[in-house]
C-alpha cells in the first residue's frame, strides 16, 4: 500500500465514522447532544481489533490491515457494497493492479467496428475514463468529441469543464455527483498513481464543484439509469444507459445509449446518426 492510498483509507474511514448515528447502533449520545459520530473505541471494539492498531489505520501509519480486519471495520461502519470494495482496494485487496495501467489511446479496432454496428450512441472509455471510442450517433449527441483535444477527451473532465455538454443535462448535478462517485469506486488500486494524481489535481483547480464532490468521498458502483439530455436541434432525448465490459478487453468499458421506449428518442435516431 502506498503513501497516498494509506492516507486516503484513513481519511475515509475517519468520514464515515463521523457520521453515524449513534442511536441506531444501540449507543447514547457523546456528551449532552452529539448524537452523529463513533469514537474510535468504540469501532475497534465491534471490530474486534485493538484501539492502538485501528488508530493506526486512521492516522494513515504504515501498518499491513489483513482482509479481515478491514472487512469487519466496514460491516461496523455500515458500508455499502462499494464502499467496502473501495476500502479493500485501498488496502490492497483488488483484482485490479495496483501498479500504473498502461495508457489506451484508441479502442481496438474490433471493438470500434462494433460500437459502428449500434443505431445509437455509444462510446468506449478508458480506466482513466479517456473517451478511446465513439460512434456516428455519440458524435451526433455530443458534437464537440471529435474536435475536443485528445488530452481532454476524458469524460469526467468534460463532464466538470465544458459548458456545452452541462447545458444538455438538466440533472447535470446528480449526473456530476454519480461520476465522481463511480470514479472513486473504479480508481481505487490507482490512487497515487502519476495519471490519476495530475488528473484529480487539473480538475479540482478548474472545477470547484469537482472538488466539492471529491472531498465528500462518495463511492458507487455503476448502475444502469435514465439518462436525458437536452440536444440542441431534436430537443429532449431519454435513454437507458448500459455499460459492457469486453472479455478480451477489459480495461475497457463500452458505454451505451439505448432509447427508452414510449418516448420519440428512438424515431430521432436515423437523424443523430446522420448528425
């Protein structure tokens, strides 16, 4: 575990000990009225590991947590499936390799084809979340992508920094919120590497929303939602956003627009595709 993801498990674990609510684990309030909040004791305790060794994690030491030890902090923390992966991979404990991802410039050329084949928008993101890939129909949703410089064709960048894309969001906050929550999810084994530190540095000096978001440390999986986006000349498009990972490409994510049906969305297709 390096220095930064020692420091981060810490400052994590320290957030969402401060949050819970005391009464809803069988314990009084601190004092007259702090009801919010563990003392560290006290989840040490649960987990049944020592105060000194818990205190240790939190002050971000270089002490080697086992699997087990952060599994039972998490369950006395209450945390959610994907917080709980996230403090593992924090720990070490990931499929995901810890060592730098090597850069993915441009989807491969089978999976481009395959984005092609698809009568609506769909694009391939990287493990940095670089946009490698697009289709006629992404172009036709969001214009700018073939224009936009390739060291910012990155979709959390573009989500935060371009005024075009923000104003085709209606829910541009909760979208904003949701990426940078899977983001975290997703970059964990990463964190201190040089990729990810310069890109979290950029947006947070651009986008003090960004930096609002990512001191709130939220953490999600990826799930399939609605997605709508205002689009200049068709007006309002809804779709059901889907994300695959290929077999053979697994650092790869192919992210997928599809119309939602009862809506016009599918019939404006033939004209995003020809843009």
């Amino acid at each position: 575990m390096n220095d930064e993801r020692r420091r981060e498990l810490g400052q994590f674990l320290r957030d969402r000990r401060a949050n819970l609510v005391r009464a809803e684990l069988g314990l009084a309030p601190i004092g007259r009225n702090r009801t919010l909040g563990l003392r560290r004791e006290e989840v040490a305790s649960f987990a049944a590991v020592s105060v000194t060794w818990y205190t240790w994690i939190e002050q971000g030491r270089e002490v080697n947590a086992s699997r087990q030890v952060l599994e039972a902090i998490a369950r006395v923390l209450g945390l959610t499936g994907a917080e709980k992966t996230y403090v593992l991979a924090m720990g070490g404990y990931t499929p995901v390799p810890a060592a730098e991802t090597a850069m993915i410039e441009e989807a491969p050329a089978h999976l481009q084809r395959l984005l092609d084949s698809l009568g609506f928008p769909a694009f391939a993101v990287a493990p940095d979340w670089g946009i490698t890939g697009w289709n006629r129909a992404y172009a036709g949703l969001y214009s700018r992508i073939a224009s936009v410089d390739p060291a910012e064709r990155n979709l959390l960048w573009l989500i935060f920094t371009d005024p075009h894309l923000r104003e085709m969001l209606p829910d541009w906050e909760e979208t904003s919120r949701h990426f940078v929550a899977e983001f975290r999810a997703e970059a964990g084994a990463r964190l201190g590497s040089a990729a990810h530190t310069e890109l979290i540095s950029r947006l947070g000096k651009a986008s003090p929303e960004f930096a609002q978001l990512w001191a709130d440390r939220g953490v999600e999986r990826f799930a399939s939602r609605q997605r709508v986006f205002l689009h200049p000349v068709l007006g309002e498009l809804v779709f059901e956003q889907h994300r695959l990972v290929p077999s053979d490409a697994p650092d790869l994510h192919l992210v997928m627009y599809a119309p939602v049906p009862g809506t016009s969305t599918a019939q404006r297709m033939p004209a995003l595709v020809a843009g």
